[in-house]
C-alpha cells in the first residue's frame, strides 16, 4: 500500500513525454532549490507541505524545461496552459478563495499603520511580518493547505494535482521570486488596488492620520487650499515626531534610552509648517 496517499499504482508507469514547447516560461533556477527569497521559498514550502507524491516531481521537471507556455494571475485565480504529451496544450486554473471585505480592511488598516510595509513592497521586498497580519485578520498569505485550493487540468489524468498543475504552481513561485505583488494579487488585490486602498480622500485626512500629504509614496495627493472642505484651523497640528511612531522599529538605543525618543526633540525642532 502506498504510503503517501496522493501516489497511485499508476504512477509505477513509465510517464508519458511531452512534446517540446516553444517560448515556453522556465524557471530561472534550473538546480537544487526552486526559489530565491525567503517569500517564494516560504510559497514552496507550504506546496511541498502538501505531500502531493511524485507527480510534484515531475512538476518541477515541466517548469524548469519551459513547458509551461502562459501564466496569468488574477485575483483569486491562476490560468495558464502548459504542453503535455498531446498536441494541443492542457489548461490549467488554480483558485483560492480571497479574503472577505472585513478581512481586506483589517490588512488595510495595518499596512497603513506601518510606513515601512508599503515602502518594502515598492522596493520589491515582501515584509516577513505581513503573514502575521493577515494572520491577525483571520486569513492565511499563503493557502495553508490543498483543501482551500481549487485546481482544475483539462489533462486525461484523473489525480488531483497532476504535473501540470504542479508545473504552473512552481513558475508562479518563480514568478513570485522577482514580483512579491503576485503574492497579494492571487488574494485578491493588486499593486494599484493596495495602494488607492492606501490614499486618504484629501489632505486634511492625510494631516489627520498623522501622514506626509505625498502618501503613500506618490506624488499629485496634495489638495489646493480653495478646495478643502475643512478650515485651516479646525485641524488639530500633528507632532512632527509622530512619524517616527509610524516607522520599522528601530532596535537600538544610547545608554539605555531608545533612538526614536532620542530622536523626537529633533523633529520637533525641524517643524515645518503644513
């Protein structure tokens, strides 16, 4: 009896070859580990968690040799058509189910909350701690298991994931390497879609939120003076030093007394008026 429950007795068959594809998408690593950073590594992880037997194998074999001919990734669902041992290449869709509207906002509110998260992601770093928030939220980053997947292959072979599925999942996670954005597109948000979630109305609510008026980290934000719906003076000043609450924490201090308390007097001393 076969000890993991996703191999069959088919699979002692020797495998069908695929017939070679042209401008198909191979993975860039083409030995050892399918992923650089720790975010696509952490995706892959959780795949080969899954224990889905051999056919991840042959999986990898399919990506890193280009057999995998389109890949797109909307929200909530991945299509792409790899080449198999037929003429006319097999379509496959992966579906996940994205976060409720609650879920969105709580993730919303602590992006927001944390400068730095929003800025990592522009430099094209996923924050580590953002599986923690949407932990929080009630939701995983990455599917925790395959049961919250829906995978489809039009493929002859009736196991559930077949290579070719398998193969689309490893390029998305070679994807994922260079564009951390996939990660929040598969759930249901894009790059422009989490940075207008970002964007105060005006910016009286920027000055309010305690925000720089070119948040988040794009200019043309700021509302001329005739245009504000609030008066100058019912807008309570911010502390300069605020800020500094908004940023990474800094782990250091000088004698026992922490850098941004340090820091604070100075900011207040660089007051600019708004």
């Amino acid at each position: 009896m076969p000890s993991n429950r996703w191999d069959s007795p088919w699979e002692k068959f020797p495998a069908s070859k695929p017939l070679k594809a042209e401008g198909g998408i191979a993975t860039r690593r083409q030995r050892g580990s399918m992923a650089d950073t720790w975010w696509s590594k952490r995706f892959v992880d959780v795949l080969e968690s899954y224990g889905l037997g051999t056919r991840m194998q042959r999986g990898r074999r399919y990506a890193r040799s280009g057999q995998v001919l389109s890949l797109d990734v909307d929200p909530g669902l991945i299509a792409a058509q790899v080449q198999g041992s037929r003429r006319t290449p097999y379509v496959v869709t992966i579906q996940t189910k994205q976060p409720s509207d609650v879920q969105w906002r709580k993730v919303d509110d602590a992006l927001r909350s944390r400068i730095g998260f929003v800025a990592r992601l522009l430099a094209g770093e996923l924050p580590s701690e953002l599986e923690d928030v949407f932990r929080e939220a009630g939701v995983s980053l990455f599917p925790a298991s395959w049961g919250e997947l829906r995978a489809k292959c039009s493929c002859p072979d009736w196991e559930n994931p077949c290579k070719h599925i398998a193969a689309v999942l490893y390029v998305y996670a070679d994807h994922l390497d260079t564009d951390p954005w996939l990660a929040l597109a598969w759930r249901g948000r894009d790059r422009e879609h989490v940075l207008a979630s970002l964007q105060p109305d005006n910016k009286v609510d920027t000055l309010q939120a305690g925000l720089p008026p070119w948040w988040p980290l794009t200019p043309g934000l700021t509302v001329p003076a005739q245009d504000r719906s609030v008066e100058p003076e019912a807008v309570q000043p911010i502390p300069p030093h605020r800020v500094l609450t908004r940023l990474e924490p800094l782990d250091a201090d000088v004698d026992g007394v922490s850098v941004v308390e340090l820091l604070a007097p100075a900011y207040e001393a660089l007051r600019i008026d708004l």
